[in-house]
C-alpha cells in the first residue's frame, strides 16, 4: 500500500504526525488513489494531521471522519492484541480494504503478515 513517495516533514508545526504521510485520505478511499494533500486544507483528527488535495475532499472528510483515517487511529492492532503495545503503524506496511473503504496500518512487514 506504500504508494508513491512524498517528501513531508515528519509532523505539523504544532507537534502532530501528518497522517499517512501527508496524502488525502478522501481521495484513497473514494478513488483507490494516492493524491498529495495540501497544508491549507488540514484537520486534526485522534492526534494526527490529514492533509486534503481541495476543500471539497477535506469537507467530506469532517461529518464522518472515522471512515477516511486508518482503523484504529493508525496503531498497529496485531502488536496491540498480541503484545498489548500501541505502536503507530506506517503507510509504508499498511493495506487498504476497498469493500468497506477501510485502512489497517502496521509497524512494520511481520505484522501485516500476520494481520
């Protein structure tokens, strides 16, 4: 699910991680595609930034934004059941689910295996 690369610093000015990595969640769920967000159209959501290609994907996303952020607020679920730590899982080791529109994240290869 890694998609394409995107040069972002790492979290917002105020101290927030951009969820997944700065690209508009709106977009990958409705349109299975990697579009780049913009910084004027971020919102804060469960502690992580969103970033939005356009207000109208960004206006989308606030009535019900549970739908478009990754499950679980991006923290890696089978570290959570298994070892019972929260750890933020990565774009990089995530799966998107199109039936049901759905994001999983993992920290890293050997848990999205065993997901």
């Amino acid at each position: 699910m890694a998609g394409p690369e995107q040069r972002m610093p790492p979290e917002d000015m105020n101290g927030s991680p951009f969820g997944l990595d700065g690209f508009c969640p709106v977009e990958l769920v409705e349109k299975e595609q990697w579009s780049v967000g913009d910084v004027r159209w971020g919102v804060n959501h469960r502690g992580c930034t969103y970033l939005f290609s356009g207000p109208e994907q960004q206006q989308r996303f606030l009535p019900d934004p549970d739908r478009y952020s990754p499950v679980a607020s991006g923290i890696d679920l089978v570290l959570r059941v298994d070892e019972g730590r929260m750890v933020p899982g990565r774009r990089q080791h995530g799966v998107f689910f199109p039936k049901g529109g759905r994001i999983f994240l993992f920290a890293n290869e050997a848990s999205l295996e065993r997901f």
